[in-house]
C-alpha cells in the first residue's frame, strides 16, 4: 500500500492532479475489485476483464482532470470500465462459454458460508444460476443489470454511461429482468 491510504477519493484525485502519482496508485488500489468485477460481469472472462480494468485506469488517469469533485468517484470509473467493455463487445462477437470460468473463481460474492451447510450449497447454486443467466443476456441486457443492480446507478447515469434515453433503460432493464427471470424458472424445472 501507498502512504496516502488515510485520504479520501477527493483528495486523493487532488494529489494526483498535482503531479503525485502515487495518490492514483491509492486510488488504483481502492477500487481494483470494483472495476474488475464490472468488467468482469459484463465479459465473463477473467483475462479480458483484467486488459480492461487496466484500460479503464488509464482513461481514468487521463480524464482526471474532467471529473466532477463532488461526486463519488468510484461509480464514474465503474462506469469508464463498463463503457470500455461494452466497447470491446460491439467489435467482436464475445465467446461465453461456462466451463471457462468454475463458480469458485467468481468475483461475484456469495453467501455466509457459515450457515447451515445445505443453505450455503443451495445459494452458492443459485449463484452460479443467476451468473450463468446475465452471461446468457445480450451485452447491452448485461450492462444494464450490471450497472443498475452491482453498481447501483440512477437510471438516469445508466442513460448517461450508455448514451440512451432514460426510458430506453427502463425498457431494456425490463426486458433483461424479464428474460433472467425466465432462464432461471427454465433452469429450475430441469
């Protein structure tokens, strides 16, 4: 860890703005597992995930200077990660395949494994359920889930991140809902 731990986002971005890199290192270190998990979510395959993440950093870096002090820091380069991903998606057809990934390497967090042993085998199977569902959805399907559910966006942000209008969302949150929800009844009654 860097010596600027005790510091907050904002003034850490401060730091960096001065020519301090090590207060982005901070900044990297903070927020390694969200960016990744975002783009992780959205590409279901750790290695892709990780170019991203990277990538995402550096555009962060590089767009310092832009972003807005009084809002949290964190949603903007989750956001910056899953534009970069969704960016990769439109120029290939993204290969998923769940064998590449076993459930026990996911970034996804499951459930108190102190529970009763049968409860936590049935969550961590609902788990890979619902991973194995939002993998089976359209990329803009999955980025609408990931920002809204994972990363807890407005509608409005998510609009925003994805260059739609905010009904646009609301219709595609719908529609992805509507079709994790199928898969898993699906998946349920085999």
């Amino acid at each position: 860890m860097t010596r600027h731990t005790h510091l907050s986002d904002g003034e850490l971005v401060e730091i960096t703005l001065t020519g301090d890199n090590t207060a982005f290192r901070t900044l990297v270190e903070r927020h390694t597992d969200a960016v990744f998990n975002t783009a992780f979510r959205l590409l279901g395959n750790r290695a892709d995930a990780a170019d991203i993440a990277q990538e995402a950093f550096l555009k962060a870096f590089r767009a310092l200077n832009t972003f807005r002090r009084d809002a949290p820091l964190k949603p903007w380069l989750c956001r910056i990660a899953a534009n970069t991903a969704l960016n990769r998606l439109k120029r290939r057809k993204p290969t998923l395949s769940l064998d590449d990934h076993p459930p026990d390497a996911d970034p996804i967090a499951v459930p108190d494994v102190s529970a009763e042993p049968q409860r936590a085998m049935l969550a961590a199977e609902r788990d890979r359920e619902l991973r194995a569902a939002i993998l089976a959805l359209p990329p803009d399907q999955r980025a609408i889930i990931e920002l809204r559910h994972f990363q807890e966006l407005s509608y409005a942000a998510i609009a925003d991140t994805l260059e739609i209008s905010v009904s646009n969302v609301k219709v595609k949150l719908f529609r992805a809902r509507k079709a994790l929800r199928r898969h898993l009844q699906k998946e349920a009654n085999i």
